[in-house]
C-alpha cells in the first residue's frame, strides 16, 4: 500500500523541497505552505520526510 503523508503547517517554511521530491503526495497551499495531497511512492515520500529541514512531514 502506498503511503499517505502529512504535513504539519505550522511547521512548515514552505522551502518546496517535499513538491519537488513527490509532487503526487505534495502542493502548496495558497499560504505557500506544503499539503499532502495524496499518496505517493514510498521512496520519494521517504526522501521528502528525511530532507525536509523542519521535520513537518510524517506518515
């Protein structure tokens, strides 16, 4: 199954490296904040949670 993100917004610097990484699991809001918008690859998800510089996604 695949994975299912969350973004924390109040962490969240809007930096875009997680909509680069997986932009079937991620957009901007209209704050420019991230928003998990599905499920996406595990691999890509993984990356994402792992380079994201406030720690605001999780699975």
């Amino acid at each position: 199954m695949p994975k299912k993100p969350t973004v924390d917004s109040d962490a969240c610097i809007g930096c875009g490296l997680c909509v680069g990484t997986c932009p079937a699991a991620f957009d901007f809001n209209d704050e420019g904040k991230a928003v998990a918008i599905g499920e996406g690859d595990d691999a890509e998800i993984d990356e994402a949670i792992a380079n994201c510089p406030v720690q605001a996604i999780s699975e």
